[in-house]
C-alpha cells in the first residue's frame, strides 16, 4: 500500500472535504517537495504554522543538540532551562504587562487553559467571543467558537457563552459603511452584556485578525472601543493569536497593530516554526489565580519544542522576519488589488502582512460567495506548483499565509498563478 491508501484505510480523515492529493515529501524554506520531486511554492504554511520557513536551520540546530540533551522530564514536575529561557523570553516580547505563561501543546490547549485561567481569577463564567471566531475544536474551545460550520452536532455547547456581531465590514451585520458607523459592531458590545449576559462575564475574547473565518480585518479603532466598554464592565480581554502571532501580520503579534494591552494572550502555530507547543500569558495577578491543582500538561513546555521556539524567535528578530512580513505583505496585498480591477470575481482583497484574504464573490452586488469558484482556483493553483489555503465563514476566501521568509521572487511566481487561475474561471 502506498502512503495515500494506506490514509484511506488507516487515517481518519472523514472529517475533511479533502486531504489534498499531496504526499509531502521534504520542505525547506517556503519550498515543498512530494514523493515524486514535483515542487510546490507554500502559501499556506502548514496553515500558517513556519513562520520561519520549513526545517529552518538554526530552529533544528536547536532542536537536535536539545533532544541530545534531554527530550521530556515535565517541565511543571521539574524545572527545566529552556522552558524557562522561552517563558523569559516571551514577557519581553509581548505587549504591555504579560509576564507569566503556561505552555501546552497546541492551540486549543491553551485556549481552554484561559478561559480557565480568566474564570478563576474573576469569579465569573461567561465569555464573550465573536460571530465568525474559530477558538478550537475541544468542547470549551468549540463552545466560544462563533463560525456555527465548525459546531454541527457537537452540543449542546459550554452554557454562558454569547457572541457579537464580527467587525466583518464587507458584510456588515448592521449594513452600515466604516467610519460612518462610528464602530457599531464594537458599541453593540454594550448591548450584548445587558442583554444577552447575567452580569458574570469573566471574559470577551477574539483574535486580532480572524483567521478561519476569512482572514477578518477590524478597523484600525476596534479594539480601543471594545477595550473602553471592557474596562467599565471590569471584563477582561482574553486575545487569541494562535494564528496571526509571531511575525505573521508584519508585527510580532497582531494586536500591536491596536493599541491595546490584553489580558492573557495565547500562541501557538507560529511559536515554535513546526514543533508542537502553545502558550498562554498573563499579568502576574492574573496568572497567580491558579492555586495548586488547578491545571497542568503532561507535555506542555517540552524542552525540544521550547528549545526550537527560543531559537525561532531569535532568527525571527536576527534575520528582522518581521519586518520583511510587512514589506512583502504590502507588496503582495497592492498587486492583488489591481488584479481585482482585473478580475470582478474578486470581492476583497484584505489581510496585514503576510496574513492574506481574497473574497470571491459571483457578482459584486449580490456578494453572493462564490464557493465552487474558490475551490477551482485552489485545484488550478496546486496543479501549477502553489499551495494555497481555502476558508471563511461561506468557505469562499482565498488563503495567503506563507512561510515568512518567502523571497520576492516566489512571490512573483505565485502572483503569476493567481493571475491564470482567475482568468481561467
Ligand atoms: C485563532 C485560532 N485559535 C485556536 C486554534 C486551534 O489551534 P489548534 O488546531 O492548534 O488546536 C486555531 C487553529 O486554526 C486558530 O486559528
């Protein structure tokens, strides 16, 4: 049997569409090879995962000469220098006053851990999240999961969970235009805690830029009014940047790029450029509201993966990935809406840094989702050597999120493909 029966008959995989009909051999850099030599340029990152490119090199240096040393001795049993090192260095660079983290494993590991994390320092047990949100696929992570897709069958969900409309300006839930709306997707939040709460909210919790739910921009001001009505509701800000952390949307988190200071801050995807590992960070009070018991991983701050996670951050500061996430992301970002004079399958063009969405719509009045469109032009793209990501909330958004170390030329070659793909719709 070869790999792809061997996935039929032993791999669960009934709940995907698909697995793409790639057996992935070798990878570097934003380059993937399969079995057959055939080469792909990644835009998808391992749904934007290596940040820092595949098997980059100092990231497995550190890795191999970590599990030299020591592979697993529980690093909330003993203590354990590169669990340490990361958990250092990740209060230097995350906003404000986030200090202390939990690690685990992945990302919904650690969504769970902070929503407990938040329940236990307030007293409160009802969370806030967003319509369009992906949070996890665990019961608690499901149940503050707003993209209703992802939760068929799963429920009755996690009770005291309640949702806001996304700040999703292309389909407006209040069908108004920005700025004009003066942030009414933001200002509803002050609705939704009196109408929809019992006045015992712990938490309200979104990601910077949605990923699963169609790469979902908000205004440059949503975050400092959601950040207002917060704070006189003594609610805390829970922001999730599994997906659009470490350098993705051109600073090293998203929330950066608004101005306000979270609450606790979970990662995981890009931490560790491809090791398993996820995080949670909160100021010292707040992380000090766990007492003895309250929560712990077997895995979580494994030395390897902490290892590969110091090593990744240092290259992406070193080499200013970061920076470069910016520069190309803008670049690509200008390039794709002209191609959208060119093409009026393109609804939108949205995203930050390397973190990019294109809407595909049947027609630009009715915005109907142009769902089987989207799905030709990512077959026409892996047929041509590009691997691209397929998602929203209407499964309708072209996903751009490669390896940050992605060269001009790359990007050149995938514009190219794009450009056919469109054409030949
Ligand atoms: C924003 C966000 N949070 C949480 C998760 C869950 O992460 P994991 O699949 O590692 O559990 C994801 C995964 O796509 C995500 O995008």
């Amino acid at each position: 049997m070869n790999t792809i029966e061997k996935y039929k008959k032993f791999v669960n995989t009934s709940m995907v569409a698909r697995v793409e009909p790639v057996v992935i051999n070798k990878a570097k850099g934003a380059t993937v090879t399969d079995m057959n030599g055939k080469q792909y340029i990644d835009c998808f990152a391992g749904i934007s995962v290596v940040n820092a490119g595949h098997c980059n090199e100092k990231v497995i240096e550190a890795a191999k000469a970590q599990m030299d040393k020591l592979v697993h001795c529980c690093s909330y049993v003993y203590y354990c220098q590169p669990t340490a090192d990361l958990a250092e260095k990740l209060a230097s660079i995350t906003p404000g006053r986030l200090q202390k983290t939990f690690f685990g494993n992945g990302g919904a590991e650690a969504i769970e851990g902070a929503l407990r994390l938040a329940k236990q320092f307030t007293g409160k047990t009802e969370f806030i999240a967003l319509q369009a949100s992906f949070h996890g696929r665990s019961y608690a992570t499901l149940s503050v999961t707003g993209n209703v897709a992802r939760k068929r069958k799963g429920g009755p969900y996690m009770a005291g969970c309640t949702f806001l409309p996304t700040p999703y300006c292309y389909r407006c839930f209040f069908e108004l235009k920005y700025p004009q709306c003066h942030l009414r997707c933001a200002r509803a939040l002050e609705d939704i805690i009196r109408f929809n709460t019992y006045d015992s909210v712990a938490a309200f919790m979104a990601e910077p830029v949605q990923g699963e739910g169609g790469i979902i921009v908000p205004p440059d001001d949503y975050f400092v009014e959601i950040g207002r009505i917060l704070k006189k509701h003594g609610i805390l800000l829970l922001i999730d940047e599994v997906q659009s952390g470490f350098g993705r949307t051109g600073k090293m988190f998203a929330i950066e790029h608004y101005g306000v200071e979270p609450d606790i801050m979970t990662m995981a995807k890009g931490i560790a450029d491809g090791f398993p590992l996820s995080a949670f960070i909160a100021r010292e009070e707040i992380a000090d509201a766990f007492k003895p018991g309250d929560h712990l991983s077997t895995f979580g701050g494994n030395p390897v993966s902490c290892a590969a996670a110091v090593a990744n951050i240092a290259y992406l500061e070193e080499e200013k990935v970061v920076e470069g996430a910016a520069r190309k992301g803008g670049w690509l970002k200008d390039k794709l809406e002209q191609m959208k004079n060119k093409y009026d399958k393109i609804g939108e063009v949205r995203g930050k840094g390397l973190m990019i969405g294109i809407e595909l719509v049947s027609d630009r009045s009715s915005k109907a989702p142009a769902v089987e469109e989207a799905k030709k032009v990512r077959d026409f793209c892996l047929g041509e050597g590009l691997l691209i990501g397929l998602g929203g909330v209407f499964n309708n958004v072209l996903r751009i999120q490669p390896p940050l170390v992605i060269t001009q030329d790359q990007l050149e070659q995938a514009l190219s493909v794009l450009d056919r793909s469109f054409a030949s719709l």
